[in-house]
C-alpha cells in the first residue's frame, strides 16, 4: 500500500510539473500581448518598468524579511555596486531596449528571440573564458554547433522577413492593439521598423545574458536569492526614475486609470514576478534546470497562435525558417549540455569516465538563473 501510495504521489509530481511549466509559458505569452497592447495604447516604458518593479518589491519584501532574516549575509559596498551593475543589465537596460523593441514589432517576434537567451549566455560565458569547450569532443562541437545555429536563425529572423506563406486566420484583427487607424499600423510595422525592432530585442537578450553571468557571480557572494531579487528591483525602479527625469517628464504618463495599461502592470508585478518566479524555483528543484528550458519554445506557439487570431498576424517564409533554426540550435546546445551533466555525474562517481572540468561559472548555473528570474 505504501508503495502504491508513493508511487502515485511521485506521478502527480511529475503531471504537476509538466502543468506548472505549460502554465508558465501562458503566463508569459500573456504578459508580452497585454505589454504590446499596453505599449500601443500610449504605456510609456520608463514609468511600466518603474511601477513593475515597485509593486514586485512590495510583494517580494516581506517574504524575504521573514525568510532570510537569518541567513541573510551582509552588505558591503562590493556587493552593493554588484548588485547596482545586475539591475543595469538585467532590468533598466534589457527591459528598456526590449520594450522599446517591442513597439516595433509583435509579441510573436519577441517570443521567437527569447529563444536565442541561452546560446547568447554560452557565447559569452566562452568569450569570458568562465565556460570551456573541448572541441574535440561530440558535446564541445555540439555546443558550437547550436550556438551558431541558433545566432544564424535569429539574424535570418530579423532581417529576412519573405514573402506570406499562409492566409491569416481573419480578414481584420478581433483586436485592435493600434492606437490609431489600421493603415498607419501597417506603417509603424514595415519592413524597416521590424528590422529595427528585431535588432533591438536582440540586444536586450545579449544584456539579459550578460546578467545572467553576472548573477552567477553575485549568488555566490550574496546567496540570499529573495533578498537579492529585492534588491534587484529596488535598483531598477530608482534607475528606470532617473532615466525618467529625462525621457518621461509628463505627468499625465505617470498618472494611473483603469485601463489596459494599469492591468499590465499589475498583472507582470503580481502574476509574473510573484507567481511565476515560486512555481519556477519549485519545478527546477524536482526536474532542474534543463527540464524547464525544454519548454522554452512553447512560448512561441501559444503566442504566434493568438497572434494570428486576434491580430490577424499572417506567417512569413523569414520568420518559420528563423524560427526553426533558432529553436533547433537551443536543443542541440540543451543536449550537449544535459551530456555533460550526465557525464560529470558519472565522473563524480568514480567510474572512470573523464570529461573537461567545467568552471565554476558555467551555462549550467545560467541556464537555471534564466528559467528561475522573470524577465518580461
């Protein structure tokens, strides 16, 4: 009976898991149309990333006052220009330059390039020496294999668009996410704006997976992850306000109604920086960190489906084949990574197996950051 009982319980783990991850992507393909939405109906970026950030603070705070009152390590002026430098690229600059993106062009772009994140963060972990590749290897051709795969499909994602492949789904959009007249739509979404667009959204992933290095830098030092992700969000807001100074001195801007642009941020405040950050951390500690970035590209079809349905977004030759490419380089790279894990656990088993000695800085730890702290 015991073992029947066990056995069910570890069952409804593993469907738990697989639903908490499937959710996880409908919480973020939520949160990129409501911000594409927001951002059209006039949401300036500067103030949505300061409110954000505040109402997160506000919810993260007293759970992290509670929970890691005892084991909270302290601040030193070290840690704290770190901790100033994470919320630089992680926030005030990834979200900005991403935002800004966005407007150009549709959540479905958005969603295809967030795919690149983990192939970005290995390049750079190998520029900065903080990964090693032995090419000789399967796994080490792989790695470089998937990462130039993945760049390629994202560059052939922004820059070639091609010709219609399908019919939309709808005549007209069922919503209409333009402030103005359809036509002038069209226009703010032309060939140069998506370009435009596309190459913003690429930079912010290149300072999004320069966070992510430095993040596995900063844990180590300040191992506190609830009190860190505060502290992250207390930085972004008081940057993000001084940059308004500058770019956002309306106040109307700042004042909030009931409207779209007041359920976004509520809604990526509470939903993505409370919820999906809990059942994040849960899911990576039963299945790890790879199990979750497998769903990764899930985001990209429950977005492009809504797309096409409520925006009337019609599929292009340009963005299936960069799409395909960069979702084929980040499994190659998920595979070349999981055969590592396997191999250095053998090692670490003593059963003969020899493998290059990964650092202490490795794709790996990223890789569980980037699943494990929200972006957008």
């Amino acid at each position: 009976m015991n073992l029947k009982r066990q056995y069910y319980c570890i069952t409804m783990e593993a469907y738990a898991s697989y639903g908490a991850m499937i959710l996880i992507q409908f919480a973020y393909g939520g949160a990129n149309i409501l911000t594409k939405i927001a951002l059209e109906k006039g949401l300036n970026q500067l103030v949505f990333v300061v409110y954000r950030h505040i109402i997160a603070m506000l919810l993260l705070g007293p759970f992290a006052y509670v929970l890691e009152r005892k084991h909270r390590p302290p601040l030193s002026f070290s840690v704290i220009t770190k901790i100033f430098l994470l919320a630089s690229f992680g926030t005030t600059i990834h979200l900005n330059v991403y935002y800004a993106g966005l407007a150009y062009t549709s959540p479905t772009v958005a969603s295809a390039l967030s795919n690149v994140v983990p192939c970005l963060t290995f390049l750079i972990a190998v520029i900065l020496r903080m990964e090693t590749v032995k090419i000789t290897s399967t796994r080490g051709q792989a790695k470089v294999l998937g990462t130039l795969v993945c760049i390629g499909g994202a560059l052939t994602f922004t820059f070639w668009k091609g010709r219609y492949l399908l019919k939309g789904f709808v005549h007209r959009p069922l919503i209409n996410i333009c402030s103005t007249n359809i036509s002038v739509c069209g226009l703010s979404h032309g060939k140069d704006n998506w370009i435009k667009g596309s190459a913003l959204i690429l930079i912010s992933h290149v300072a999004w997976s320069a966070w992510l290095i430095l993040q596995a830098v900063v844990s180590k030092v300040y191992p506190a992850r609830l009190s860190l992700n505060v502290l992250i969000c207390f930085f972004a807001s008081l940057q993000s306000s001084f940059l308004a100074l500058f770019f956002a001195r309306n106040p109307t801007l700042w004042k909030l109604e009931w409207n779209m642009q007041l359920l976004t941020i509520i809604y990526s405040g509470v939903v993505i920086s409370a919820l999906v950050y809990y059942l994040q951390t849960w899911c990576i500690s039963n299945k790890g960190p790879v199990f979750a970035a497998m769903f990764s590209p899930l985001l990209l079809i429950i977005v492009g489906i809504f797309s096409a349905i409520f925006f009337a977004e019609r599929l292009r030759l340009g963005s299936l084949a960069g799409a395909f490419l960069i979702i084929l380089g980040l499994y190659i790279v998920l595979w070349a990574k999981y055969a590592d894990n396997v191999v250095t656990r053998v090692t670490e088993n003593g059963k003969g197996l020899n493998d290059n000695k990964m650092l202490e800085i490795s794709i790996n730890e990223t890789l569980r950051n980037s699943v494990t702290n929200e972006t957008k």
